[in-house]
C-alpha cells in the first residue's frame, strides 16, 4: 500500500513538474506581449480618462467624460461607426460568399486549379498602399478604368467623390484585396470535409445545393468562423487603405473608426482618441460574438 | 516589465512629449496643413538642462563653420539642388559636411520632429508654416537670429510668421502662391485680354473658355488636403476680417452666417465649369487634364507649374485666382503661402555651421538659382530668376495678396469641417445644408 | 455539366477582375505619366526597363530590400519559434489555464495599433531601440503573435494526445516532444502561418512609419510613400516598386503553397 502511493505520489510530482514545464512554454510570448503590447494598451486605458493633449506636462482627469463625448456629442465619431458598419457588413457578406464559392469551385484539382488559386490569392500579397494606388487610379472619373467599365452600360460615376456611395467602393477594393486569402482558408476547410459523407448523400439522391447545405456547410463550421472573426478584424483594421484610397485625413464620407482614432490623435485629443480606441476594442469583440452565435445557429456543431 | 517601473508620471509625460508626435504621422496632408501633437521640447528627458536655458542668442559666426550638420526637410523634389548649393557652400567652407535627411511631408510631422528636438536630425531644419512653427516657437526649439541682421535679406512682407516680438526665429523660405494656375493659351483663345476681377467676368471668361469645348477649371475635389486650395481664394474677399477662419474656430464667426453661404453660393455657380464627377478627382488626374489641355486652369497653386512642365506641358502658364466680389470691390487678388520656414536648432551641437549654411541660402545668388532649379519663388529679397515661369509670373510678389487662410485653423476637425462644405456643395448639397452640418461639428469640437 | 459552365463561367470573369489591376500596374510601369493616363490599357510605347532601373539605382531600393529582408525573415522565425511554443504548452496544458492563456494572447488581434502606438514608441525610445531595425523586429514579433498563436493553437490542439502521452511514459520529457513530435507534424502548419506573417509583414507600414527615421533604414513600403510626392505622385516609378516588392513575396508563396493549404486543412480549420 505504502508503495502504490508513494508511486502515485511520484507520478503526481511527475506530472505538476511536467505541467510547470508546459507552463514555462507559453512565458516568452506571454512576457513580450504584456511587455510590449498589454502593458501599452493598459496606458491608453488610462489616458481614456483624462484630457491630455499628447505634449503638455500636465492634464486633468475628466472621468468617463471621453466617452461620454464619443457616445453622445460627437458626430465625427458616430458618422465613422456608421461608415465602419456599412463597410464591414458589405465586406463580410461578399468577401465570405466569395470567399467560399471560388473554395468551391477550386478545392478539388483539375487542370489550372492551383494557377488559379494562386492567381486569386495574388491581390493578398500587395501592400495595402499598392492596391489603394492601384484602385485609386481605376476610380478616377475621367481617366480610370471604372467609369470606361460604367461606360459600356452609358452610365458614369463620381466613384469616392460621392458621398452616399463611396464606402461601398472601398468595400469593393477591400473584398478584392482579401477574398482570395479567405478562399485558401475555406478550401481547406473544405478538403478536410470525407468525400464520403458527400458520396453518400449523393447516392440517397440529394442535389449539389442539398448536399452542400446539409453536409459541406456544417462540416467546415471551423473554417467559416475563422473566416469570419478575421474578415470582421480586418473589416476595422482597413486603415491604411482608406487613407491611401481617400486621402489624409479622409473625407468623412469615407472616415472609419480606426482613421477617425488616428485624426483624433493626430488632432491633438490623445485622451480622446484612447477612449474611443478602447470602443474599437469593445465593438470588434461584441460582433465577434455576435457573428460566431448567428453562424453557429446555422451550422449545428458536428464534431466537438 | 522592470523598465515600466522606471517611470515617473513626469517622466511618462515628457517622453511622451516625443512620443506623440509620432501620432500625427501623415496627419498634414500637405504643406502647412500641419496640426498639434508637438512635445515640450525637452521630450527626451536625458539631458535636463535644454528646457531651462534661453536658446541661444546672436552668437552665431558662420566663419568658424566646420564639421558635420544635418539639414533636416521634406522636400524630396528639392534634394537635387540642395545637393549643389551644399556642394558650393564647401567652396567657402571646406571643412564643412551637410547631410540631408528627407521625411516625406507627410510623415514629417511625425518622424523628423521627434528627432529635431531629440538633436539627432536637424541643426538646419525646416518647419511648415502655421501650428508647426508656432509649436517649434514655443518649444524653444529655434534660435533668435535677431543679432545675425540676416532678416534684413528677406522681403519683409513675406517672412512675417518667422519674426515673433521683435525677434526673428525662423525665415519662410519658398513662397507658393496657393491659387489656380492658367493655360494662358486657351485664356487668350477665349479672348481674355485682361485679367477678370470680379466675379461677374470671371463667371463670363469661363463661359467662353466652355465655349471651345474645354473644361474652365480641373479641381482635385476628391482629396481634402488639395482640394482646400481654393477655399483659400474663394474665402479672401468674403470674410469680415482677414483673420475669418481663425475666428471660425473660436466660435466668433459661424460657417452658417451670409458671408460663408454666400461663398458656398459661389462654388455652386463654379459647378458647371468643373470637370465631370470633380468631387472623384484625385490631384494627379486633374495635373494630367490641365497638362494635355483639356482644361485651362488648375486649382491647386504655383507650386504645380514644375511638375505641370514635367507632364510635359509646353503653353505659357500664368495665374488667376477667382474674385468672388463685384467690380472695384476686391480686396486682394491672389493668395500666397510660405511652404516652409528654416531655422537653426537650439539643441545643434554646430549652430555656427547650421547658420552659414542658412546665410548662404539667404544669399540672393543662391536663393535665385535655389528657385530656378526648383520652378519656385523664394522670399528673399532682390532675387532675379532665369526661369521662364518664374520670371512670366514673378508680378505676382508685388500683388496685393493675402495669406492663406485655411492655414489659420489648428483643429483639423474644424477645418475639414468647413473645407468639407465647400465639396458637398459640389457634389449636391445645399449649401444651407451643408453649412448647418459643418456648424454642428464645429460647435461639438468648440465645446470639448 | 450546367454546374461545370457555370463554374467555369464565374472563375473566368473573377479571374478577370484579378488580373485587369494587376496588368494596368505592370504594364503601367513601363509608360511614362502622359501615357499612362492616355491608354491604362494599352501596351507601352516601349518595352524599356528605365523605371526599374531608376528605382534600383536612383531610389536606392535595393537597400530597403535588404533591410525588408533582414526584418521579415527575422521577425516571421521568430515569431514563429515564440508562438509555436506557446501554441505546444496552451495545446498540452488542457483546461481553464490553456484557454486562459490562448485567449489572452488571441484578444491582441482586436486591439487596435493606434491605441498602442505612443506608449510602445515611448518604452522604445527609453530602450533605445528607435530607429534600429533590432526594435523593428521586436515590434514586429509581438505584433505577430497573437495571429500566429490563433493558428497555430488551433492546429496543434488536434494533434492526439495520446501520443504525447506515450512519449512521456517512456521518459520522454516536454521539450523532447515538442522537439521530436510537435514540430515535425506540425510544419505544414508552420509554413502555413507562416505565408500570413510574411505577408503581413512585408508589407507593415505603421510601425516602420513610426519607429524608423534613416533613409537608410527604410523598409520597402516606407520607400514606395516617397512616391507620392508632395506635389507630385509617380504613379509609373510607384507601380515599377509595386512591381518589385511584389516578387519576394510571390515566390515564397510559391513555394509554401503546397504545404500552405494542407497546413490550413490539417490544422487551423479542426481547431
């Protein structure tokens, strides 16, 4: 008896030893990112509340003021959450649904699927400042290739010089930038699905659209929310290609939360703009959240 | 982890100080459209004693220059004949080394400010023209030249922002006139003969430049930053008092009052005579159509007849900015600019050599052939230039024209804000609507 | 068959709209200004190279080059030996505390970097570690972490247990495991996060715009800005430094593709 609980004893030390060590994995990251990213981010917690300019030596403390302002009496910063919401709805509708039917289109091999593939994700490994370039030379009115395009149907457009529309031209640019590099995370989601599952309803006679709604779609439930959680960061994060695509500062028309922080700091208010950096945060967190229940309600998990 | 420990809220805020330049980034979007974020000018905190000294006074003797500076600007155009008037410095001073450290501007706010008042980038530098050099000024960053007698080679009348109580701190150096250039060519086929100066004959001398099929006026609407040029002339003639922006974001004067709806009234007439969807119109298109001849006029500023010509223009170019009053009532005819203003760092271990490189370019030779090799205006004094377009419009530093306005907000909220309602007025709205949503953003960036 | 069309259809039409961009950028880097506004679509007048050999030589890109080098590949294998460490431990651990920590190092993606910018630029400045490609790297790293930890936690959570498990009854201890067993099998997804890093950042524009002042230490989105000039935008000199930064990138996507997509089918999408 004394034996087996000295042995047990020991395989006890033996495993709190080896969980330390599993422990002492995880402490480089863990200390550079408190040191260099938390430990900054919990300064600009505490410079949300109070008024400082960003130079002068001294500052009061103003309390939830900044956030009050931001909630309630700023339109600068309300037109901007409305824009950033508008932006980030159209991307993440037409950037997933691209996203996935190319993925469908090309996750099996035949001849040119991998040219293809690589073709599509190309746009993804440009700088941000090359495509605002780039589409900024195609959204020029009278010299870009978008009204020659508008042109064929005898229409034109002022393209960002119009102020109902111009976001959703970003959000074009910005489901070109990206669709291709969400389409290799849905293919391989998709290649991970067993071509049997699919054969198998296939044989109990269920069409293409059937099969894919019943089997494919809730098999790569992982792959469509690490799509989506990345679509909706990178939807709030389109910093530098606004201000390549609308210039610095943009008009508001097209200014988003993350401009509108850095017009804020620019526009010497650093408490301000900590506080509504610190709203950033909050709003990409809920709609996290958010996406990741409602996509859940239409993907029952299949495996744990 | 340690090193956050170190810091004493003092400490925070005075590194800090240098820190948030960095913020402003590309906040300007161009020249002088410079804003806030400026440290207290001993940011870096390690050598504690520049804070409580005066900056240097007249001291300066350019004859013991010697040794390395750096020339700290942002004009990467201009890096070609800096490099020549350094090497001709050189002539008279051997021992001298000069290295240039070009930021691009709209970076320059952010990265080389930082470094000026750190002393690591800068002995010479350049500031722009408003908040920048105003911030510079309170800093103690630059030093009082008034003893050097070298404002004496400048035109007194231009170099205004730089002297402060008597003192003189910094030159304004370039000097653009921020109002539309012209293709005189098409000007004189559309039979202007003389120079519009009120708005009625402006209104008719674009008709008939319409008449022959070309567009009056490519306006870059569709980038704030450029697009607010002709806020500058469009606002000269119509405010209360040449300081109206300044009190716009005081709160003194509104953009809803007459005077501003009657200059959005004005933009609305200039409608017609934009090209097609000109709010969409990036800088370098409407460069391009003023270029190839699709338009005549370009409504950014002088400092666009170089790059005109290196599109590869060949008409006379001229300038003619819009007066928005009635006959014998305007006030000025044009607007002028200082791009940049040079001064000598109080934090240079070698401000006799940063001087003798700013007194050489004081030097009417030189300033001259500086404008010349860069297709602009200088503001020193007794300048002749043997650059076509410079010498065709050089009359314009004799006219009376009115520092540009835009320049005198230091929100960049405010001033979007109301150079904004000058664009939506373009593209559609009116212009009551557009004043009343402007006032709002103003009202709620007054009160915080 | 009307599936196989259609498909076909829409792939040609989207590979269309790829490739429209792409070519006006190619071909644009060969035309003068004048012609580039007359004719995007055009060939060019002639085929010459004088825009990439104004770039190489005159720009002084072959520095920014270098320097672009030695940060991405520094940064991406060193992020990517720091996350897939704590990716093993978060993977093993199991239980509230790996969920803890993986959720800890998850919630930086949301973060955004203005919010962080000043008081990182003031700890780098009290390092002395402006300027330095050395601080470029280290910010670089703990940027990268948090996506790299995303996707490699995901993967290596599936790796069986069991086997660690068996490893560890024959005396095998953690760092012998993650040597001999976690790293191996997980390379497709390594190289899959690491396709992300590298993309990511070789084309980080906010922290060199911030953090680095010498020309000479420019990084290559920082010198493709000096094309848009003040008063003047390039647009063929840009689109020829599109071009070339561009092709790096391009060939270590080529030749991580193969593993990339299996790494993303292996790993992240189990997760």
């Amino acid at each position: 008896m004394a034996g087996m609980t000295k042995t047990k004893r020991r395989a006890r030390r033996a495993y709190r030893k080896e969980r330390l060590v599993l422990l002492a994995f995880t402490v480089p990251a863990l200390a550079l990112y408190i040191s260099f990213f938390i430990i900054p981010a919990l300064q600009s917690l505490q410079y949300s509340l109070t008024n400082w300019n960003g130079y002068s030596a001294t500052f009061d403390w103003v309390g939830l003021d900044n956030f009050t302002r931001a909630l309630t009496n700023d339109s600068l910063f309300t037109n901007a959450v409305t824009n950033n919401l508008k932006f980030w709805l159209i991307v993440l509708a037409f950037q997933t649904l691209f996203a996935l039917m190319l993925a469908v289109f090309l996750f099996r091999n035949f001849k040119g699927s991998a040219l293809l593939r690589g073709l599509f994700f190309f746009p993804t490994i440009l700088s941000s400042v090359s495509v605002a370039y780039i589409w900024k030379f195609i959204y020029d009115p009278n010299y870009g290739l978008g009204n020659d395009i508008l042109g064929i149907f005898g229409i034109s457009s002022s393209f960002l010089g119009n102020d109902d529309t111009a976001i959703y031209w970003i959000a074009i640019t910005q489901v070109w930038f990206h669709a291709g590099q969400m389409m290799t995370i849905f293919i391989a989601g998709l290649q991970s699905v067993p071509q049997e599952m699919i054969e198998a309803a296939a044989v109990d006679g269920a069409g293409r659209w059937q099969v894919f709604k019943n089997v494919t779609w809730p098999m790569i439930a992982p792959a469509t929310s690490i799509v989506m959680a990345y679509t909706t960061i990178q939807s709030f994060k389109a910093f530098d290609l606004i201000l390549g695509l609308a210039g610095n500062p943009p008009k508001s028309s097209m200014d988003i939360m993350s401009t509108r922080i850095y017009t804020t700091f620019a526009n010497s208010q650093y408490g301000y703009a900590s506080a509504q950096a610190i709203l950033f945060v909050i709003v990409i967190v809920a709609l996290n959240f958010a996406v990741r229940r409602i996509v859940g309600l239409t993907q029952p998990k299949t495996e744990s | 982890m340690a090193l956050n420990n170190a810091f004493t809220r003092r400490r925070i805020l005075q590194l800090a100080g240098v820190g948030v330049a960095g913020t402003t980034l590309a906040a300007c979007a161009g020249p002088g459209a410079s804003n806030g974020g400026d440290g207290d000018g001993n940011g870096n905190g390690g050598d504690g004693g520049n804070g409580g000294e005066e900056p240097g006074s007249g001291s300066l003797d350019p004859s013991l220059a010697a040794g390395a500076i750096s020339f700290a600007h942002w004009r990467g155009e201009d890096n070609e004949a800096f490099a020549k008037i350094i090497e001709q410095l050189k002539e008279t001073y051997p021992d001298v080394e000069v290295r240039q450290d070009i930021t691009p501007s709209n970076d320059y706010q952010s990265n080389a400010l930082a470094q000026i008042r750190q002393g690591t980038v800068g002995d010479l530098f350049a500031s722009f023209r408003g908040a920048q050099l105003t911030t510079m000024i309170d800093a103690d960053l630059l030093v009082d030249l008034t003893d050097t007698g070298i404002a004496d080679k400048y035109e007194a009348s231009l170099v205004s922002e730089g002297l402060v109580d008597g003192k003189t701190l910094a030159l304004p150096y370039q000097l653009v006139f921020n109002q539309p250039i012209t293709n005189e060519e098409i000007l004189e086929q559309a039979g202007a003969s003389e120079l519009p100066e009120d708005w009625d004959s402006y209104l008719s001398l674009l008709d008939s430049i319409q008449g022959l099929g070309i567009t009056p006026i490519a306006w870059p609407g569709g980038e704030m930053g450029n697009a607010g040029q002709l806020f500058n002339c469009m606002i000269m003639n119509l405010g209360p008092s040449d300081d109206m922006c300044a009190r716009i974001e005081a709160g003194d004067l509104k953009v809803t009052d007459d005077w501003f709806l009657e200059m959005l009234r004005h933009y609305q007439e200039l409608i017609p005579y934009f090209q097609q969807n000109a709010t969409g119109t990036a800088v370098e298109p409407a460069q391009q159509m003023f270029a190839s001849g699709d338009a005549a006029m370009l409504a950014t500023g002088s400092y666009h007849i170089a790059s005109t010509r290196a599109l590869g223009a060949t008409f006379p170019i001229g300038m003619l900015a819009p007066v928005t009053a009635a006959a014998g009532e305007a006030k000025y005819v044009g607007v002028h600019n200082a791009t940049f203003a040079l001064g000598v760092s109080s934090v240079s271990e070698n401000p006799d050599t940063a001087f003798a490189l700013l007194d050489f370019l004081s030097d009417p030779a030189i300033a001259g052939q500086y404008g010349d090799d860069t297709a602009q205006f200088v503001t020193v004094k007794d300048v002749e230039y043997t650059n076509e377009d410079l010498s065709h419009t050089s009359d314009w530093v004799q006219k009376e024209t009115l520092l540009a306005p835009r320049f005198q907000f230091n929100n960049l909220d405010i001033r979007n804000a109301a150079e904004g309602a000058c664009i939506e007025v373009v593209g559609g709205k009116s212009p009551e609507q557009a004043a009343e949503d402007a006032q709002q953003i103003i009202d709620q960036q007054i009160g915080n | 068959m009307g599936f196989k069309i259609g498909r076909a259809g829409i792939l040609f039409v989207y590979a269309i709209i790829i490739i429209v961009p792409i070519t006006v950028v190619m071909l644009g880097s060969f035309k003068s200004m004048g012609e580039l506004f007359d004719s995007p679509f055009g060939l060019p007048e002639s085929w010459n190279a004088q825009n990439y050999l104004d770039i190489i030589v005159h720009h002084d890109m072959g520095q920014a080059f270098i320097n672009s080098a030695i940060v991405t590949l520094s940064s991406v294998t060193l992020t990517l030996l720091i996350a897939s460490c704590a990716a093993y431990g978060i993977a093993r651990l199991k239980g509230w505390l790996s969920w803890l920590i993986f959720g800890f190092l998850v919630l930086g993606m949301a973060i955004p970097p203005q919010a962080n910018m000043i008081p990182q630029y003031v700890q780098f400045d009290r390092l002395g570690l402006l300027n330095s490609l050395t601080g470029l790297i280290l910010i670089m790293v703990v940027t990268g972490l948090p996506v790299a930890t995303f996707i490699l936690g995901g993967f290596m959570k599936t790796l069986p247990n069991e086997m660690f498990e068996a490893a560890s009854v024959d005396g095998v201890g953690p760092v012998r495991s993650y040597i001999s067993i976690a790293m191996p099998l997980s390379l497709p997804s390594i190289a899959a996060t690491s396709i992300f890093l590298f993309v990511i950042q070789w084309n980080e524009l906010l922290y060199p715009l911030m953090f680095i002042q010498s020309p000479d230490k420019q990084t290559i989105p920082l010198r493709l800005l000096n094309f848009q000039g003040e008063f003047l935008t390039n647009y063929p000199l840009l689109f020829t430094g599109v071009a070339i930064a561009s092709i790096p990138i391009t060939i270590i996507y080529i030749l991580l593709q193969r593993y990339f997509v299996e790494g993303m089918t292996a790993g992240a999408v189990k997760g």
